[in-house]
C-alpha cells in the first residue's frame, strides 16, 4: 500500500494483473499444424467490466509491445507503451471501458514462448517453441475471452502487428467483435517487410553468444545481436522528415567529427541509445518468432488472393487509420484493406492521419489520431448501448 | 446554423432534404462528399437506410466518424472504382460534380456502383451568371459562385442543359429533375424544362441506369 505513483494509477486504473494457463493445460492446435501446451498467457485488465459484459476493449500489441499498454514496464520504469491512448478520461476510457490487453503467444513478458519452460524437459524451449502465427496469437486472445466470461469484444484495437492482430480477430470471430481498429497495419505483410525482419534475425544468429539458440542454457545473452536488431527495425518506425527534424547532422557532444568510428552523430547515438535499452527487457528468441509470425501475415493468400472474402457479410463496424508518411505500413496498405471491406460490404471508416512520425505515430501523442479514434468509439458506444461517462470533457 | 434560413423545420439544410425525400426507407445509400456526414446522419436516423460516405477532407471525416457514421476519406475521382457493381441503392453526388476532375467517368461509376445516382449541382447558365459576364466581361464572382477563377475549387461549371445532354450521352434516364431557386427551394418548373436553364440556381437529378 505504498503511495508510489505506479500503485496511485494501479488503483486509479483498477489495474488487474494475471496469467492463465489456458483450457486447463490441453493444448491448442496451432497454424503450423503442431499442438502445444500448455498454454500460459499474461495480461491485464483496466477499468470495470459492466453489468452484461458489453464494455470490453481487447488491445493487441506490436513485435515488442507487451501487457504493459498503461502500468509502467517492471523493467524499464517507463509508463505503459499506450499509456498516451488508454487510461482514466483518455481516448479508451477506463472508466467507461474493461481494457483487456495480454502478452502474445511467443512473446518473453509471460506468456508462453521461447524463454518459458518445458514442463517436460524442465528448460526453456528455446528453439523447441512450435513457430506461431499471428492467427495462432488471436486464438489465445479468443480463449482468454472465453476465461473471463466475455462472448464479445466491444472494440478490438491495435497498431502495426496488433492491427493485423485486429484484422485476424474480424475475419475468424466476427461474431465477437462489435468494432475493430486496425491501426497502420496491412493484410499482407510486404517482401521488403520481410526483409528487414530477416535483417534482424540474420543479426541475431550471427552474434556467437546466441550459441544456436541455447543461450540461456550457455548463461549467454545475444545483445549485441538483438540490439542491431533493434537498431535497423528502429529505423523502419521513422521518417525521413522526423530524424531530420530531431537529429539532422548534429553531433554528439563535440564540435566536429572525430575522423573515427565513435558515435560522431546525435543519430548514431540515439539509435545504439535504443538498441542497448531494447536488450534489457527483451528476449532474443521471441524476437525470431514474432517477426516470423508477421512474415507469414497474408490475409488475401488464405482467401483465394480475394481479401474480401475474409469480410463477406461482416458484422463488424471497421475503422482504419494510417498515416502520412509511415512507409512501413504505408497507407496504401491500409487503402487495400478498406477497398476488400468496401467490396464486402462492410461497414468501415477510414481516415489517413497527416503525420511527419513515421510508423512510430500510433504510439505517439498525435491529436488528429486520437479525435478519430474517441470519436469512432464514442458513435460505436452510442450504438452498442454503453453509456458514455464522461461526457463533455 | 440551425436558424439559418436554408434549414428546414427538422434541422436539416434544405437541399440535402430535398434529396432525402427522393430516397426509399431502409435503402443502401453511397454519400460522396458527404461532408460532416449531416445527410447520412439524417437519413439513418429518420428512414433506417443503411449509409456510408466518403469525403475529402480530415476534419469532415473525423466529425462524421464521430458520428458512429461509416465514412472513408478519399474522393469521388479516385476512388469509386473500388466499390463493387450495384453495392449501393442511392449514390448521391451532392454540389460537388462541378469539383470533380473527370465529372462523366464519376457519373458513370456512380450508375455503375448504384441503381441509382442523385447529382446536385450549380447552375452555370442561371441568368445573373450569364449577366454577370455579359456586363462586366469577367468570371462571375456574387454569393452563388463565391471564389476568383483562380482559386476555385470548382473547375468543371456545367449548366443545366449541358449536365441533360451528358444524360443522354451516357443513356441515362432521368427519374426526377428539381431546379432550385437561391433560397434551396423547389421551383415550379422542372430542370429540364427551358425555364430551369436561366432561372435556376441550382439542380437536383434523380438519375437511373
């Protein structure tokens, strides 16, 4: 009952923090085709959960996003990677909404994945881990619906891999989804996508110290691996226009450049700044898995190349968002998936935010992003029948 | 705004009124360049039709978002392609066809995507227009026609007559034809008729393929 400020928003955000294992330790069939479990996810919940269970909103999250969406990371300290978004009066509400956002399968905060422990062996399964796909991510999430109570999602939100997360949610449960966002996102994950993630776990393996994939059981941690990783996809999630305007040429507390390798520039120094911090809270072999997860994201592929037959006859209310200049999920990623739902007959909104952040700007506190969103679910509480609280703030 | 004197009785402006009425209960409507989404709002809300609507501008979208209205940013040129054949009862074009870049190719994919298309649009022919640029030689510039030629985002004027004769190129039938005097209200003459070509301020066409 200490009075530090992470328990003060804890207690203001109702925060619930847990882990399930899943249909009681059987295993869950998965895309590859493999069995696995048991099934352990982490999450947790904000706000209060209404009387017929209609208020819930299920945020997914990114490659390296994790439950922590509001309460500070346990590792780093730093405030909840949605923290911008969700929350007491924010654009998802929690006062008027049960958040619900968990660790993905695969993932290293909790839930099952590469770094968890195989009741059998009693050692990480390390390389052992089945791969997973985004399909196999939303299953778990379904369960976990299942495991508190809830038969549907009022919203389900997310941006980049949690958008594909959100699209995979609409077409194989729509019958449990009353609204979706998918956040500067696409259905089919690009060539040069792909590429970069290859870029990351070709840096990953060369490091010696990721032993094959046993550097846990070695005592070994690939950081050097990771955090280029790290460097490299980092440099995906700007702009041009944003590392201009926040680095341009300028050098790193000298006056002229060193004619050496040291980090002669504000860029450089930043980019090994997010490299060496990402390594402290993450794990190197989740990162292989979930960047293969998204590799294999292709919506139009599993329906005939037709993206909209993922959506015919949908129930389910879309509201897509991109921005201007991400060009990792460029908007015409996003046009494509509001075109499939056009031609389904969908019920969709779109709107492409004018933004010069990059993909970063569904993480960032961008106001025309934010109005889209709370207006959107304002129009969609309306029509679900949940009473808005805080009107006219 | 809703004591302005082109807004009826329900709150709604004059001329999206008159278009709603041409519209059936419980249709699948298509609003392109639905603004702020005033007219889906109102046709969801009073004739239970099913609506959707794109439009340009940010703000617009977000305000008809917020709305719980279904409206994509994008524009009537570009992107009425990517809707399937007859996915839509109404299309409605509302004072925008003059803004467009390519008016004919968006009419007909307005029939294409819709059984039918409502057009509304400026009257370029109406007798002060035609005066204004006898007497002074100049593009028209009055409350009608508010911008200089050289800002205006309407680059495609037609009249009356030019928009029937389009109709007929392109085989379409005209179902209903409204001219509208500077008040937005229903004249007495249709909009094919001579009349309509120098007294109308504006025209309302109820267009079937």
């Amino acid at each position: 009952m200490d009075a530090t400020p992470g328990n003060d928003l804890s207690r203001r955000l109702n925060a619930v923090e847990d882990t399930v294992t899943l249909c009681g330790g059987m295993p869950l069939a998965l895309d590859s085709g493999a069995s696995f479990g048991p099934v352990d996810i982490a999450y947790h919940t904000y706000g209060h959960l209404n009387a017929d269970k209609s208020n819930a909103i299920v945020v997914c999250h990114a490659l390296t996003g994790d439950q922590y969406a509001v309460l500070p990371h346990p590792v780093t300290g730093k405030p909840g990677w949605w923290s911008s978004l969700i929350g007491p009066g924010k654009v998802i509400d929690t006062d008027v909404y049960y958040v619900i956002c968990s660790n993905v399968i695969g993932g290293c905060m909790g839930s099952s994945g590469p770094r968890s422990t195989n009741p059998e062996t009693g050692q990480p399964y390390m390389l052992d881990f089945p791969v997973v796909t985004v399909a196999d991510m939303v299953r778990a999430q379904v369960l976990l619906l299942d495991h508190l109570g809830i038969d549907q999602a009022f919203a389900v939100v997310g941006g980049s891999m949690g958008g594909m997360q959100v699209l995979q949610w609409a077409a194989a449960y729509p019958e449990r989804v009353f609204c979706a966002l998918p956040i500067a996102t696409c259905a089919r994950y690009s060539a040069q996508n792909i590429a970069f993630d290859e870029v990351g776990r070709q840096a990953i393996m060369a490091d010696l110290d990721w032993c094959g994939g046993r550097y846990l059981l070695e005592g070994k941690n690939p950081h050097k691996g990771l955090a280029v990783a790290r460097m490299a996809a980092h440099i995906t999630y700007l702009s041009e226009a944003a590392l201009t305007r926040k680095f341009g040429r300028k050098l790193q507390g000298k006056d002229r450049i060193g004619y050496g390798f040291e980090a002669d520039f504000e860029v450089e120094s930043y980019l090994r700044h997010q490299g060496s911090t990402f390594v402290e809270r993450f794990d190197a072999n989740s990162y292989l898995y979930i960047t293969r997860a998204m590799d294999y994201f292709d919506m139009p592929g599993e329906h005939d190349g037709h993206l909209a037959k993922a959506f015919r006859g949908t129930p389910v209310h879309f509201c897509v968002i991109s921005f201007s200049s991400d060009w990792l999920f460029p908007t015409r990623d996003s046009q494509a998936i509001v075109r499939a739902l056009n031609a389904a007959a969908a019920s969709v909104s779109f709107v492409e935010v004018q933004s010069d952040k990059g993909h970063d700007a569904f993480l960032l506190d961008e106001p025309e992003f934010h109005d889209t969103v709370r207006g959107f679910l304002a129009g969609m509480a309306e029509r679900r029948g949940i009473a808005a609280k805080t009107e006219g703030r | 705004m809703a004591a302005a004197p082109n807004h009826s009785a329900t709150g709604i402006r004059i001329d999206l009124k008159i278009i709603a009425e041409m519209i059936d209960d419980g249709s699948r409507v298509l609003d392109v360049g639905c603004g702020e989404g005033e007219l889906l709002a109102y046709l969801q809300e009073h004739r239970g039709i099913d609506g959707r609507g794109m439009e340009l501008s940010m703000q617009g979208v977000q305000r008809a978002v917020a709305k719980g209205l279904a409206v994509i940013q994008g524009d009537a040129d570009a992107d009425l392609v990517d809707y399937p054949d007859d996915a839509f009862d109404y299309v409605i074009l509302s004072k925008t066809l003059q803004a467009t870049r390519n008016p004919r190719a968006v009419v007909e994919q307005m029939l294409r995507i819709g059984r039918h298309a409502i057009v509304s649009f400026p009257n370029f022919a109406h007798w002060r227009t035609r005066l204004d640029l006898a007497l002074h030689g100049r593009m028209p510039v009055n409350e009608l026609l508010p911008y200089s030629w050289y800002e205006t985002p309407n680059i495609h004027f037609c009249t009356v007559r030019d928009f029937i004769e389009l109709c007929r190129e392109l085989g379409v039938r005209v179902k209903t034809s409204l001219s509208l005097d500077a008040a937005g209200e229903v004249q007495r003459f249709t909009a094919d008729s001579r009349w309509a070509n120098l007294f109308g301020v504006d025209a309302v066409f109820l267009l079937e393929k």
